[in-house]
C-alpha cells in the first residue's frame, strides 16, 4: 500500500479534461500547492497543502466516484511525497507535461493588442480573484506584458486557471499568462506605466522631473520665438 502523502496520483484523465476540471474536484478541501497534467499518459499529479487535506480528498472520493465530463477518474496516493521542479514527472513541458508551480505574481502578455491597456483596465481585470498589491507593465519584443503581484498564490492561480487564452475586449487583447519566478515586485512610482496599491502615496514621478520639463519646455520655446524672429526679418529684407 502506498505511504500517505500529499500528492494525489490521478489515472484515466482524458484530453477533454483540464488543470480547472480537476481544480475543482479538490479545492473544496483545501489549498492546492502545485498540478501537473502528464497528458501522455492520461494522468495528472495533484499536491495539497498537508498530508492530512489529501487524505480528505481520497477518504471522500473513496464512497462518492469522481467524474468529469462523463469520465470517471481514479484516485490515490502518489509515490512522491512532494513535486518539485527537477522531479521528472513533476513540473514542466518535458514530455509533453503541462504543468504549474503556483506563484503570487503573474507575467501577462497581451496579444492582438488593438486597444490600449492601462493599470486601471488591468486590475479591473484581475481584482475579481484576490487583492492585487503590484502592477508592473512594459514592453519587450513578445510585445505589451505585465507583472502582476497577488496577495496570496491561490488568487494567482485561480486568475491564471479562469483568464489564460481569454479576450479583455471582443476579437482581441488576448491574455497570455504564466507563472513568473520572481518573489516580490519593486515599485517606484505610481503612475499609468506600475502601481503600488499598498503604498498609494508613492510619487508619480521621479523627483526633479517635473521642473527637468518645466526647464526643457521654457528653451523650446524660447527657441521658437527665435526662429519666429528670423523669419519675420527674412521676410521684411527679401519680402
């Protein structure tokens, strides 16, 4: 008999089922840490929080047969006592895995990007599903992304699993979303470029700048007087 663990090992998971299907079959019981779905051999790796939530989930499903889209699934203790990211049948792409590690902060690509999209329309986006602390957008040769730091990893999660491939407005803005590996997001200023919702005194912009601006703009004008200056006296010579 396989020792307790908190990786629930899942058999017969069909390619109609996805990473949401099985979700909600376990997270009634409690937090789940990570999810693999090895779609090569129909089978999907599931850690909770403890030892004690999986025995839940398998105590349960145990008197009631677990089904999705028609299929039943089966369920038992999994031979590894927690997923980690070098474990070959773990996390990853490898094989044809589909995979995830749970972290707070999620890297947003936004593709077919028609609209404009701002920190406003972005935490309208993903604030349904836990506190947004951070926002960080920019743009690199994938095109717009964004950083967005949750409170806790489960709201990242539950964003990632309901908003990936999904449309901000109709036809485009399509939202591709992974798992970012940094821990904590750096916010300097708030403004239409980040956000630092737990810190809303932060200042818009870098100090001096305003008057760097101010300064710039006075010499361009000042440069423009001068050109009108020369020009009215060409005229007035060779008018």
């Amino acid at each position: 008999m396989t020792e307790p663990s908190k990786v629930i090992h899942i058999r017969n998971v069909g390619h109609e089922i996805n990473e949401n299907d099985l979700l909600q079959l376990v997270q009634p019981f409690g937090v789940v840490m990570k999810l693999v779905i090895l779609r090569a051999k129909n089978q999907a790796l599931i850690q909770m929080h403890d030892v004690s939530t999986a025995a839940n989930v398998l105590q349960y499903y145990a008197t009631v047969q677990p089904s999705i889209r028609g299929r039943n699934i089966y369920m038992q203790f999994s031979s590894h006592q927690e997923l980690t990211t070098t474990d070959p049948n773990s996390l990853g792409t490898k094989g044809g895995e589909q995979g995830m590690e749970p972290n707070r902060i999620l890297l947003v690509t936004v593709h077919s990007m028609l609209y404009p999209i701002t920190v406003e329309v972005l935490h309208q986006v993903f604030s349904p599903y836990g506190f947004v602390e951070k926002i960080v957008t920019f743009h690199k040769l994938a095109g717009f992304q964004a950083l967005i730091q949750y409170h806790i990893h489960q709201s990242a999660l539950q964003a990632k699993i309901a908003l990936q491939g999904r449309n901000i407005y109709d036809g485009c803005c399509q939202l591709d979303i992974q798992f970012s590996n940094l821990n904590e997001l750096q916010v300097n200023y708030n403004n239409d470029r980040s956000r630092d919702f737990t810190n809303p005194s932060l200042p818009t912009e870098q100090r001096g700048q305003s008057f760097q601006l101010i300064f710039l703009s006075s010499l361009f004008l000042r440069h423009l007087q001068t050109l009108k200056v020369a020009n009215l006296n060409f005229h007035f010579f060779f008018g």
